[in-house]
C-alpha cells in the first residue's frame, strides 16, 4: 500500500460502448469503514468491479492493497471480501456447506474452510441455524448468511452491496453492529454501498459519494457536517408556502419539506428575522430549533448542488431495498 | 437453587460482595446468614444483609470476530474444489451439489442398464457349449457391431438413456448459477471465467464419461475375464475397442458441449433439458423424414447423433449406415463442438458478479 491507502484510482475510465460509467476517477481510501454513496447509476457497481479487477478499464491506473486491478485481479479477490446486493446463494445447500464451498473456491483445504465456516457462521449470529438449508431461510439469515461467505478467510476489504436489503430493524441493527465489529475487531476495511444514510452514518467514519462517473466527495462524515451551513427548523401551521415565499423574498435560504422549513442562519438575526417574518405572514411556527444535519441531508444537498433531483433517498430504493411483500 | 456467587451482579462493589460471601463462610463471627438477615445475635450494627440483587440473564451468545491466518492454496485446488462439488454430488448431495434423488436414481438406472450386456456374457460363459451360449454370444459378446452399439446404438442407449442423461446431468450446471446468482459467489473470488467455464464442462464429462466410456471399458474387460481370452484376443480386438473409445469420448464431448451451451443460455435447468432432447431428436426425426421421402440420407448432418454414429462407423470399422461422405459428418461434429463452445463462452462472459 502506498502512502497507507488500500485502494488507489488515477484517471480511472470506464465505457460501456458510448456511456461513460467512470469518469477519470481519483480516489484515495484508507484503512476503515467507508460508505459508498450515489443515486442508481451513478457508478457504483462499476467501480467496485474495477476494484475486484473483474472489468477491464478503458483508462487509468489503479492499485487496491498493493496490487494492479489490471494484472493482478485474482489477488485482489483472494484478498478481499464481497457481499453481493442480491441473492447468491444456492438454496439447496445448507449454510455450513455453502459458506465451506465459497472458502474452497478461494483455496482453503476442505477441513479448513469447514473449521473457518463454523467460526464465521457462529460470528454472524447462525450457530443454531447452520445446518439448515438456505431456501427455508428468512431476508436476514440469508444476508448474514452472504457476510458469513464474504469473511470467511478473513479478508483484508470487505465490500459490502447493500447490506441491509429488506431486513427488519433487528436484523439490520445486527448486521451493523456486526460490521462495525468487523472493522474494530478484525483491523480491515469495509467498503458499504447503501442508500439508507442512517446504516451508513452508523457503520462508516468516512463517505466517498459518486456522481454520474465522477467522485464527488471522499471525505470523513464529520468533516462533512461542519461544512454544511447552520439551519433553523420551524414547523409551520397555517400557510406554509405563503411562509416560504416571504422567507425567500426575505433573502433568506429555505429547504422546504412539507410544513417544515430549514432556514440557513445567515447571522445572530436570522431567529428573531424567521419569527417576524411568520408574524407578518399571519402564519404559526409550532415548532423552532436548531438542526444538526444528518448523513441524509448531507447527500441531498450535495446532490441537490450536482443538479441531481433526488428529493429523498427512499427514491433510490427499490422493493429489492425495502424487502418488497416479504415478512422477515 | 442458585449459587449466591451466580447471583451476586457484576456491577456489585468489591466490598459488598467481600462482605456477603464473608458472613457466608467465614465462622470466626459465629453468625448464620439468618441471623443478619434477622438482626440477631452480636455485631448487629455492623453487619450487612445479603439482599436480594436483580440476577444477570448471562451471556448464551458473545460476538468475537476470529481472525484467520491459513494460506490459501494455489488455482488447481479452487479448480478442484469445483470439480469435486459437481461430481461428488451425484453420489452425496451432502455437503456437495444438491441432485434430485429422482436425477440420481435415473442415472444409476441409466448405468445399470448399460451394463447389462455383461451379465449377459456371464450368462453365456455360465451356460458355455450349447446352442444358447453362441446365440448369447453373437447378440451379447465382443464384435464390431456390439461395441458400436454399446456407445452408439439408437435403442436403446441414444434413445433412451444417453440424452436422458445428458439433460439430467447437464441442465442445471449454468442456469443454476444466473436462477439463483450464485455466479457471484465465483467471480468474487479468484476463480477465472475460463476456470468456471472448464471445470463445470468438466464436471459434466466425467459423470457422462463415467456412464457411457466406463461402461463401455468394463463391458469390454469383462469379455476378456469372462471368457478367459490371452492376449492374442487382446491384440486382435484392441483397435476396434480403442476405436470405439474414440467414438465414446466424441459422444461425451458433444453432448457435454451442447447441454452446457443450451444451460448457459436460460435461467432454467428444464430449458436446458428439453431443449436438449429436442436437439437430438428432433434433428434426427426431421431428417429420417427427408430419407423417407426423399430417399437422400445428407440432412443426417444435422443430427448430431447420426454424424457421431456415422464417425463412429468409420472408427470401428463396419460399413456405413449413411450414403453422404463421412467428411460432413465430421465437420458437422465439429461444427456442433465450436458452435455450442462459442455461445457457452459468450454466455459464461455475460455473467454478472454486482447482479444477474
């Protein structure tokens, strides 16, 4: 690794015939837990097939752990781990047996990868279950069951897609918790893809968000939150958009969510500006306070600045992402 | 009941619990637990009750990230783990690919049948210097005829058994992977699309070979053994049964090649199936009508059966069934193994690791 980075981008390309899906790309990532973020198309999966070395670039170089994503493709993958989005497994096995098979095939001896898939299994919370087979499994056993294949011989990257897909809130809270652990306990790094900003602001310390090809942001989350401006939040009863309108006549920045308003504090008057405004307006704030901007507002306002219209990160998702009909 | 230690909370001060075991065990005070408990007896003042503390549930699961420090082996052992996953299936679905008991049970059928040309030789050995020990002989024994038929004979084997098997075999090998995205699982992981593509053709081979060639070098050795032949029998007859094992080994490679193609192309195993003896046969019968009608036996080089069963003609040396030159029948061959290899590689190529 050069310069303490495990993966390493200059001027990575990407074309698919006449569509770009990398343009130039420039990263630098370090040792830790990093979210991946981006609208559907923007590059993601792209990206992590040229870090796995699986697609040829077009242009560029790029190194991940050392190693040449050109040349040394099957050394990256031997040394990394990937949780797919989707279903990878095959249900007419049991979970011992299939977390055994994924350790084969990247070369453990047979006893091996059984002793490693009892650990591993026991790690992500399917002791009792691992010799159950995988179609009677629910959403969260099967990712747990995919993480399991995933760290199997320990990986030094773990790339996980979509970790949280369709899982009920206890499943999910297990399965961040447990990727947390992964990074603190295991000393590797976690590469996370995910639309739901909340999973991402609680397992990574640092986004790399992507934008039509192009990296927009690698920078660590806390970071990011002091860049945004301050904001005021008021609930506003009683003629919302007529408040709206004379905040913005006002000169003042609004974003506006239904009958809540984030206002950006331009200066120490800016309250007392918002409460006089509303006065004038014949309109009721039933609520005033100041906002501290989550991961979520963050991405919005970023893609917002990017000409991207994404007004809420549910509109990424699919039923794929929410577990569509299925009870877990 | 409890242990007062296992009750005693962790978050207990160390005094506390010095205190509670002490009156517990230590007899120089001369008090009983009911005592304090009580207030009787001397030392009243200074004595602490053992309350009753809220019991800790323990821990049944604790999460401890285990690090591993093996070495993972070089590209023959993946490559031999996928090897041994497809074929070891067919005998314990435990631990291996999972085969339907009715594909397994079909297969050993299928297997047993085609030994049965050697219980007949040991039959005619059992009954030897009759008039139905030669009979035996002629339709069972070694020939030119019979081991052409035990590889390449319409009926029952490539009507009934070889196809059967192919399709029950083969079907699911790719389509599996693109149904259930276990495509994934591979190429996320030091396995090559070249390695993939191999070893699961030849998985596929073997379990045919193991069927069709196995079957047919038994059938042969088991001539030799039964009838006692020396070696001048061996010599004699050796260029036919290598030529028949040629043949043999064509059959599995074409069959292993176009079940493998039609596999790759869809997401179901029974597409693949079908579609398979939808090949075989319906080439075949499309091309005995033409014969019928026509009297013309070229459209044969469409059937894959009969270009390999004319080949095989050529290779054991018994006269042809089939008026066409024998070098369309090859290139036919050929043209079937480099179409089927080309889509296989093609379709293999398109297979996703991010999604299917």
């Amino acid at each position: 690794m050069d310069g303490g980075f495990v993966i390493e981008t200059r001027d990575l390309r990407k074309m698919y015939g006449p569509h770009l899906a990398l343009d130039d790309v420039d990263v630098q990532i370090p040792q830790g837990a990093i979210g991946i973020l981006g609208p559907n198309g923007a590059g993601k999966s792209t990206f992590f097939k040229c870090i796995l070395g699986l697609i040829t670039t077009t242009s560029g170089d790029g190194r991940v752990l050392g190693y040449d994503i050109k040349t040394e493709g099957d050394l990256i993958r031997s040394r990394i781990g990937y949780m797919p989005e989707y279903d990878s497994l095959d249900p007419d096995l049991n979970a011992i047996d299939q977390v055994r098979y994924a350790g084969e095939l990247l070369g453990m001896s047979p006893s091996a990868a059984m002793q490693r898939a009892h650990e591993v299994l026991e790690y992500v919370g399917l002791r009792d279950q691992r010799y159950r087979k995988i179609e009677s499994f629910s959403t969260g056993m099967k990712q747990a069951t995919k993480l399991a294949c995933a760290i199997v011989h320990d990986p030094e990257i773990l790339i996980c897609d979509e970790p949280t897909n369709g899982l009920d809130q206890r499943s999910r809270e297990f399965m961040l918790k447990t990727l947390r652990r992964t990074v603190d306990e295991g000393g590797g790094t976690v590469l996370m893809s995910s639309h739901v900003m909340d999973d991402v602001q609680e397992v990574c310390d640092r986004v790399v968000m992507i934008h039509q090809g192009n990296i927009v942001v690698n920078r660590p989350i806390s970071d990011l939150a002091n860049q945004i401006e301050k904001e005021v939040e008021a609930v506003i009863w009683g003629g919302a958009t007529k408040m709206e309108e004379a905040l913005i006549s006002h000169g003042l920045k609004v974003r506006r969510m239904g009958r809540v308003m984030r206002v950006t504090i331009e200066d120490e008057n800016t309250i007392e500006q918002i409460i006089s405004i509303a006065a004038k307006s014949e309109v009721q704030i039933r609520e005033l306070r100041e906002y501290e901007p989550d991961l979520e507002d963050i991405f919005l306002l970023i893609m917002d600045k990017l000409g991207a219209r994404v007004k809420g990160t549910s509109e990424l998702m699919t039923s794929e992402h929410t577990g569509g009909d299925r009870s877990v | 009941m409890f242990d007062e230690d296992e009750i005693v909370d962790d978050s207990l001060e160390p005094e506390t619990v010095q205190t509670a075991s002490k009156n517990e065990v230590d007899s120089e005070l001369g008090q009983t637990r009911m005592e304090v408990a009580y207030g009787a007896g001397d030392g009243d003042d200074d004595a602490k009750a053992v309350v009753a503390r809220k019991a800790s549930m323990g821990v049944l699961y604790e999460q401890i990230y285990r690090p591993w420090n093996g070495q993972l082996g070089p590209r023959w052992v993946r490559n031999y783990a996928i090897f041994r996953h497809h074929v070891y299936g067919i005998f314990s679905s435990k631990g291996h690919r999972h085969y339907n008991p009715f594909v397994r049970l079909s297969i050993l059928v299928i297997f047993l049948t085609s030994l049965t040309p050697i219980a007949m030789i040991f039959l005619s050995v059992t009954i030897s210097g009759g008039e139905g020990s030669d009979w035996l002989n002629r339709m069972w024994g070694v020939n030119r005829y019979n081991l052409w038929g035990q590889v390449l004979g319409y009926f029952p084997r490539n009507l009934c058994m070889w196809p059967l098997l192919t399709a029950l075999v083969v079907g699911g090998m790719i389509s599996d992977d693109r149904k259930n995205g276990t495509s994934a699982i591979y190429f996320s992981r030091p396995v090559t699309r070249t390695d993939y593509t191999a070893m699961k053709y030849l998985s596929s081979a073997v379990v045919l070979g193991f069927v069709i060639v196995f079957s047919y070098m038994l059938y042969y050795t088991s001539a030799i053994v039964f009838n006692g032949e020396g070696w001048a029998y061996l010599i004699d007859t050796l260029p036919m049964f290598l030529g028949g094992l040629l043949a043999g080994i064509l059959l599995v490679i074409t069959y292993t090649s176009i079940g493998m193609a039609l596999s790759s192309v869809s997401q179901s195993r029974f597409f693949a199936a079908i579609g398979f003896l939808a090949i075989i046969f319906g080439t075949k019968i499309v091309a005995l009508m033409i014969e019928l009608i026509f009297e013309t036996t070229i459209f044969y080089i469409l059937s894959p059966y009969d270009s390999l069963a004319h080949l095989g003609q050529w290779l054991i040396g018994i006269p042809a069934n089939y008026e066409h030159s024998l070098a369309l029948s090859i290139i036919s061959v050929i043209i079937y193994n480099a179409a089927s290899v080309g889509l296989l590689i093609t379709r293999v190529r398109s297979l996703e690791v991010t999604r299917e």
